[in-house]
C-alpha cells in the first residue's frame, strides 16, 4: 500500500469572479492508476467560501478529471465540481451548464496575464513611481531588457506538459511583465478543467516569489497599455466541415441577440478592456470579419484557406473570465445553428 496526496480543487463562491481553492486529502492506496473512478467525493466548509451557511455548512466535492502532480512526490491534482449536499450541482458551478455530453465542441484558450511585484503591486518590469519604455519592443521579446519573468513562465509550461494538459505554447504579450498561454482540448468541459488547472499550477508558481498573478482585464487602469484577455477559439462539426461561407457568417450572426447574455459571463471589469482600442472590439458593439482583431468575433484567415473548414476566435472574454461559463454560453449559441 502507498499514501497519495489528492489536491483536491475547485472554484469558491465570489461573485462575479471565483477563485481557486485547494486541499490535500492523503490516502493509501495499492496500485494507484490515477484515475477519477479511485476517487471519492469529499466535502469542505462551505460557509468559509461564500457557498453555505454556517448552519448547513457542509458542501460536496465531485471529482471530475485527475492529473499527475508534477512538483509532488505520489500527487495528483484533482480538479472537482462542487454539488450541495443533496448531490444536485450548487449554483456556483459553472461546469454543470455546459451542454456538450458528446464533446462535438473544441476548444483552444488563450491566456493571457500579469505577473506582478508583490512589494509594489505593479507588473514585472514597471519601476516604483514611473513607467518602463512604452509598448512595441515587449511582444515575444528576446533578451533582459524587454523580457521579464521568462523563468515563471517556463517552469509554469513543464508543469503544465508534465501533468497531461494539452499544453500548445507561450509567448510574452505587448504590455511589460504581460505573458500568454495556450491550451486546446476537445470537449468544452476538458477545455475549462484544464485551464483551471493551468492557473492552479501557475498561481502555485508565485507562492514564496515576492510575485503573484494579475487576471484583472485592465490592471493599469485608463492607461495605453493593453489588458489581458482570455480568447475563446472554437469549433464543432459544422464549422470543422461545413465549407460554407454563408454558414460561417450565419454562425457569427447568431451571437449578435445573445451580446448581454455573453458578456454577463465573459468576465468582470472587462468594461474597462473592451473600448475599441488595443485589438478589441467595444463592448457596445458586435462585429465579426475575417482575420479582423478588431472585431467581436475574428474568423482565422486559415479556415478561410480551407475553404471555410476551421473554427472562430470570440476576442472578447476577459482574463479573469471562468472558462466553463464562457464554454456554456458559446455552445448554447452556436448549436441554434443547424
């Protein structure tokens, strides 16, 4: 028999914007294969998070996907959904919306943020009390003085390759101390777990550092610097097949009536990314158009190539945006579409 170390996680109750929790369950086990029919369900104090109250305190965690714990010897981390105590999903549980039980829908996320000076609450690269050069030399920069934070960045990219995420790439972005992550799954539900776990193992990097990560859409306020954004490519078997035109555009069409109903989920403040400037869209408009970084909705001059068989990037979802709700309410979207 050996002991494990399960990392059970999952998203608190905040409202608008939840936040990773985590707790270590330790168990013996003989012939751990890791994976998520070995596993229990646990429970946690829900009154501490913002999902009971102190007199029915009790909420249950509901494994959902598993994956080797690259920085712990026998670890797992296990990425959970959080049910009342009846068993019926609790209402911060955004996974449970998503309607895509036969995984038809694919998604590839891009994540982009800060990585902050704990000592000065300011991005990587900024001095106290001013401004470092302004922006143009910092997207995909090689060398010391336009490059900062390339270690976290690094080690943050094995972990996430050593524990099975479908991990694609990085890449610095166009603000100082601004990076980007990508990550492809088929299946919408996958495709949030693992970004969560992503940010877990990424948040996890900075414990200990002076650092910590900024998911805020606009960190650096009414400035010409950029915000962060969490593009949502993706696709079903329409667009990786249909080789219409006119389907595509009667795709992005759908999403014009349903601009409210998006945003409500495509992250706090994101107000204050979306203004029209800095390859954004404003938030009080709805565009698409063909490799257009400016629009809602940017169909890749790609799938174009092929003959319209491909997917569509939706440039709207903010950085602190939860991939589950962002998946749910873009699948409800595009399965109008027949």
């Amino acid at each position: 028999m050996a002991k494990i170390k399960l990392e059970y996680i999952w998203l608190d109750g905040y409202f608008p914007t939840q936040n990773l929790r985590s707790k270590t369950k330790v168990e013996e086990h003989e012939n751990f294969q890791g994976t998520i029919e070995e596993l229990g369900n646990w429970s946690f104090d829900g009154s501490s998070t913002k999902q009971a109250s102190g007199g029915a305190s009790d909420c249950i965690l509901k494994p959902v996907a598993i994956y080797p714990d690259p920085a712990r010897i026998n670890g797992y981390l296990v990425m959970t959904e959080v049910l009342n105590a009846d068993g019926t999903p609790h209402e911060s549980n955004g996974r449970a919306t998503i309607e895509d039980d036969n995984d038809d829908f694919w998604f590839g996320f891009e994540q982009e943020y800060f990585i902050m000076d704990s000592d000065t609450d300011l991005p990587l690269g900024f001095p106290r009390g001013g401004y470092p050069a302004p922006q143009g030399m910092y997207y995909c920069s090689v060398g010391g003085r336009y490059t900062h934070g390339r270690d976290l960045v690094e080690e943050h990219a094995d972990l996430c390759i050593e524990a099975g995420l479908n991990f694609e790439g990085i890449n610095q972005e166009v603000a100082s101390g601004q990076w980007e992550f990508q990550l492809f799954a088929k299946g919408a539900k996958k495709a949030g777990d693992e970004i969560w776990v992503a940010r877990y193992l990424l948040d996890r990097l900075t414990e200990g550092r002076g650092m910590y990560i900024e998911y805020h859409p606009k960190p650096l306020g009414d400035t010409d610097w950029n915000g962060s954004g969490m593009h949502a490519n993706f696709s079903n078997s329409i667009l990786r097949t249909c080789g219409s035109k006119e389907k595509y555009a009667e795709i992005c069409e759908a999403f014009r009536d349903v601009v409210d109903e998006h945003i409500s989920v495509y992250g706090e403040h994101n107000e204050q990314r979306l203004t029209g400037k800095h390859e954004t869209a404003a938030i009080t408009d709805f565009s698409w158009g063909v490799s257009d970084r400016g629009a809602s909705i940017r169909i890749p001059i790609i799938a174009v190539e092929k003959g319209y068989k491909g997917w569509l990037e939706d440039r709207r979802p903010s950085s602190n945006g939860d991939p589950y709700k962002i998946a749910a309410v873009i699948v409800k979207t595009v399965s109008t579409v027949k």
